[in-house]
C-alpha cells in the first residue's frame, strides 16, 4: 500500500490512493465531517476484472486541508465481522444530519452489498461514533434473494422529511422485476428495517433496470433521486430523477423520470451529485454521469432550476469514462465544502494505472475556477491578456497586457490554497504573481516572482458575472486593474482600490480543456453508428470501432459551429459534396471548409440527441438511407428520426 501525499497541482488533483498492485480502484465515497475534515473510501479492487473475488478490507482516509493531502485513518475487514469480504463491494458512506435514535448527529454509517449466496442479508451497515477512528457492524437489511443470482446493490440513505432513516438500493430480487429501485426505513436509527417499496421498476418490461440510487435535499424541502435508467426509453442509460415531498414516496414506479442534460448532451450511468444552497433562491444542482460524452473531459452539468433546465460547467477533475471493463469515474462523489468550494473525489487514469484523486473548484454560479487548471485572463476594458512580458521574464519582472498570442506566457494555472485564495503561477517560468515587497500602495505594478507561500501572492476571485471576476490580493487587499480605461498593448498591470469598474474585471478562458472521442448513433437504428469506409460516410455496427471514432472541434469555417474530424485519420474530415457525405483531407480550401462545418442542433426525434445542419446550405441536414450518408431537407417523420444520432 501506499499513500500519496499533496500532488503537484493539476486536474487530476491529488492521490488518496494508488497502489501498482491495486490498479484498479473504484466506487470513491467521501463525506464532511462537523469539524471540516474530510473522510474518504472505496473499493480497493474492481471485482469485474478480478472474476468477482480477491476484494480487500475497506480503507479510509482523512483530509484537513480540503483534500490536498491525506492520511490513512482505519479499516474495515468484512471477514472480522464474520462476513465474506470476497463478496463486499458498492458501498455508500453517510453522516447522520441529527439524532435518529440513539444514535446522535455525526455518527457515520458506511454500507457495503453483498453478492454471496450464502449470506443472510444483501446489505450490511457499519457505524463510527468517533469520525470514523473505530467502527462496529451496526445492523443488516434486505435478505437474499435466494440461488445466488438475486441481489441488491448500491446502497444509498437520506432521512425522511418526519425524521426517519431511509436506505435507498437497487433491487433484483422482486419476480418480473429485472431490477427496480426499492427503499426501506428505519425508526430506530438503522438497527432495524421494514416498509419496503418500490420506487422506479416497471414487472411488465423486462428491459427496465434503474439503478445507482443518489439522494439529495433541496432547500425547499423536495428530495430528488438521480439514477441510470436503462430500458424503457430512450436514450438508453441516461441519468434521470424523480421528486418526493417526504423521501418515502416518489410517485408511480413506472413513470420515468426527467433526463440530465442540456439537449444534444447528456448524464449517462452512475450519476455522482451534490446540492449547494449557494444563496440563489434555488440553490443549485451539480450532476456528472460515468460515462458522459461532452465537449470537454473537464465538464459536468448544472441547473439552478430545480433540473428544469441544465448547462455544462467545469468539473472539479478531469476524468474519463469508463465502461464495464474499466472501473474510470465509476461512481465517484460530489461534496459541498466551505468557501464555495466543490470536491470531487473519483477514479482517475494516471499512467498505465487508476487512482483514486480528489480535486476542488471554487463554483461561482454558472462558472467555475477549478484548482489545477489552466486560465488565460481577458481584461473586460481592453480585451487584453495578463501577460508575463516574455518568455523566460526573470524574477521581478512586471506583469503586462497584451493582445492573445496563444502563447503560454499568457496561460496562468490556477491553485487552490486556503480561505478562498488561489495562487497564480505563469505556465512559460513558472513564477507566481505577486505583490512586490507587501506594497499596499495603491497603483503598484504587479511582478512575477518566485514561490514564497506568502499572503502577497494569494488571491481572491470574485465573481461579477458572465464569465468575469475581480482579483483581490490577500495582503494588500487592492485589486488586479489594467491602469486605464482603453490601456494599450503593452501597459503594466497594476494594484488599485476596489471601484467597481470594468478595467477591474477579468474573464476566465480556460486553456487545458481535451476533445473527447466520439461515436454519434443512430436514433432508429440503435448500434448503428456514423463511419467511413473507402471514405464514404456510412452507417453501420459498433463492430467498426476505428472507422466510427470522431472528434467534434471547432468549425474549419465558424469556430462558433462545429468539424467532425477521424480519430484514426487526423486531419480528415467529414464534409458534403454532391449531397453525400464523404471524410477528405482538409486541403485548406474555402471551399472544403465551408462543406465540412456543421451546425450542432438538438436532435429532431429526441430532446436529448443531435442534428447536424450544413453551414454553408442552411436547412439541409446529414442524414442515413439505406445505410449511406448525405445531406437533405427534412420534411417528415422519417427525416427527422433519420437525422437524429445520439452522441456517445
């Protein structure tokens, strides 16, 4: 075993765990503490890959500092207890919010799934009376289901709105059920359980199985349940949610739930969510899926609507996703901290390995400063970018603007330190801004220097609003200001008094985003997929996974549309001519750049997939027949389902 301490700063964060003899860890849990300390655990071995056997003792580990550094607290061997720890994995980990019972607020619960047919129950519960230091077996519930081929899993709790415990699971042990979501409660604090129902499941379709419960609270008292739902509907394995008044009940089980996502994209398979009462009069949802398809690896979904409407935002890690092989993202946690801070603690890909990492990003509403990215700074007066003033500027050297020159002497990483300050350190020299000297003068120019973990080099963002925020030096208290209104290129930047105007306020780009590998399927065909072959665009099985794997960058014609371009043939592209649809070489061409931009649109045949309409024939849109591609018109049903693919 090994610990990794504080990780030089980046969007994979910090290790919690990585062990080269556990390359696969998952199902990443982590809650805070009433003292601020944040515990951590998961599963040490992804049971998938190691034939549903060799499982080890559950580890925890504890975070003082908003996890950038932790240490190992204590563990849970399930054979101490008599149980089969072969069998002991998709656990959950909740603090009690008040007394239930006798047990008192912050006693922490930690429950595991159990998959041996021998076992009485298929869920055991453990509690801490000590922040997790000692742990004792507290009760189990939900017998077996009998033959070793019924079981529940994911374990999931909240307290009722009359102030009962609730363990919230995934079901396969009811008849006609190929799984449904279930829930019992408990009046004595967890020790015994009954009241059992059925939330989401439907016994007269067999291709129903939601699952990977996750339960929050808003601030207006409605609880809200997100899960995968595969079956039923599509898109297929999207994540959904139901609402409930009291936690107990949540409507009729056969009634799907609404869908996580903003149109074209999606949440998709074991959702990870955090509620944050961040003084709108909402409040606001965070929501990431295991297997999103996004613009971004970076990104993850928002809403402030209570979900009625949700937009993509910077996540607090860089993950990618996983499927049933891989134990990536699969199943991390989202948690609220102080200071407007968002943990996300999960499986990240290092190397050849996974490792279970933490990160933190300060949320501002509909944006976010994520600890370890990488930022260029606009200046809202000028348009100008923070700028070091050459590549390779000495210590010392006054910071500038200047116009973008996509150069990494105007890219600033961005690292979380304490109480809501960040330090910036230039990504051409690796020196940090900095107020020379403590100067608390205002008009000072700001300098680059190197790293002395002092206050003159701490800074606070706050949000103004559409992307901009001011910047207030821990020491001096002054703000980063561009000197003038309408400054020129090359004007030093300096400190001056909070005014509130627009030569004060700065945008975050952020610079370190990747561009994910896509697939785009079709919506009435489903395992059809958009390929190449002999460079005629086509459609056909998943079988052809190196002729179907794109790439959506900004357009060759309009960086505000969209390019398709092969992943096994970079720089190739797919583009109309003579209204087919064919991958070429981009030739640089005005005319090539113009058939292979595209529109992104949301999808005709489902609010949750997309279109792609030419940028040069406006109204004609790709589409399949007969399994070819080409761009027509549309004009009825069998148009738009034709020309609807869901991005994957």
């Amino acid at each position: 075993m090994m610990l990794i301490g504080s990780a030089h700063a980046a969007t994979t964060g910090s290790a919690i765990y990585s062990n080269a003899s556990e390359p696969e860890p998952y199902y990443a849990r982590a809650v805070k503490l009433g003292n601020g300390d944040v515990i951590a655990t998961f599963t040490r071995k992804f049971p998938v890959n190691t034939g549903w056997a060799g499982m080890q003792p559950f580890n925890f580990y504890r975070s003082s500092d908003n996890g950038k550094t932790w240490s190992y607290l204590s563990q849970i061997d399930p054979n101490s207890f008599g149980l089969n720890r072969d069998k002991q994995a998709m656990t959950t980990l909740y603090v009690l919010p008040q007394q239930l019972g006798s047990y008192p607020a912050g006693t922490l619960l930690f429950a595991t799934s159990d998959w041996d047919p021998g076992a009485t129950y298929t869920i055991h519960i453990w509690r801490s009376t000590d922040n997790g230091a000692t742990w004792q077996l507290h009760s189990n519930l939900a017998a077996q289901g009998g033959a070793g081929t019924h079981h529940t899993w994911e374990p999931e709790f909240a307290v009722s709105s009359d102030g009962r415990l609730i363990c919230y699971y995934s079901d396969e042990r009811q008849a006609g059920y190929n799984q449904a979501l279930a829930r019992e409660i408990s009046s004595d604090g967890g020790l015994t359980w009954g009241s059992y129902g059925i939330i989401a499941g439907n016994s007269a379709d067999w291709s129903w199985r939601p699952g990977m419960p996750r339960v929050v609270k808003a601030k207006n008292g409605t609880y809200f349940m997100f899960y995968e739902q595969i079956g039923g509907a599509k898109p297929d394995f999207a994540v959904r949610f139901k609402t409930s008044t009291d936690g107990i009940n949540w409507g009729s089980a056969t009634t799907l739930g609404n869908i996580v996502g903003t149109g074209i994209y999606r949440a998709s398979q074991a959702p990870e969510v955090a509620y944050v009462d961040d003084g709108s009069a909402n409040g606001r949802f965070y929501v990431r899926g295991m297997t999103d398809v996004v613009p971004s690896h970076n990104k993850m979904f928002t809403s402030s609507d209570y979900g009625a409407t949700w937009s993509l935002i910077d996540a607090p890690l860089t993950v990618e996703g996983s499927n049933q092989n891989t134990p990536g993202a699969w199943s991390g946690t989202l948690l609220p901290l102080a200071n407007s801070l968002l943990m996300e603690v999960n499986t990240v890909k290092v190397g050849s390995r996974y490792e279970i990492r933490s990160n933190v990003a300060q949320m501002n509403g509909d944006s976010s400063i994520v600890s370890g990215a990488v930022y260029k700074l606009v200046n809202q007066n000028n348009g100008l970018l923070l700028d070091n003033a050459g590549g390779g500027a000495p210590a010392g050297t006054e910071v500038i603007q200047w116009n973008d020159l996509n150069a990494n002497t105007q890219w600033w990483l961005a690292e979380y330190r304490s109480n809501g300050f960040f330090r910036l350190m230039n990504m051409n020299n690796n020196l940090v801004l900095d107020d020379p000297n403590g100067v608390t003068t205002p008009g000072t120019k700001i300098v680059q220097w190197t790293d002395n973990f002092l206050d003159t080099q701490r800074w606070k963002f706050a949000y103004s609003g559409s992307g901009y925020y001011t910047i207030m030096n821990e020491h001096s208290g002054l703000m980063i200001d561009n000197a003038g209104g309408g400054a020129p290129a090359g004007t030093k930047v300096i400190q001056y008094t909070a005014n509130g105007l627009d030569t004060q306020r700065w945008k975050t780009v952020r610079v370190d985003t990747d561009i994910p590998v896509n697939q785009f399927e079709t919506y009435n065909f489903p395992g059809s997929f958009i390929r190449e072959d002999a460079g005629r665009g086509k459609t056909t099985g998943s079988q052809y996974i190196s002729q179907s794997q794109w790439r959506i960058v900004p357009g060759l014609a309009d960086p505000a549309a969209i390019s398709i371009e092969s992943v096994s043939n970079p720089g190739r592209f797919l583009r109309h001519k003579n209204g087919e649809i064919w991958m070429d070489v981009n030739d640089g061409t005005t005319l090539f750049k113009n058939d292979a931009t595209w529109r992104l649109r949301a999808g005709f045949s489902s609010g949750f997939g997309a279109s792609f309409e030419s940028f040069n024939f406006p109204g004609q849109y790709i589409r399949h027949m007969n399994g070819l591609l080409y761009i027509t018109s549309i004009n009825n049903a069998t148009d738009q389902q034709d020309a609807t693919f869901f991005v994957k």
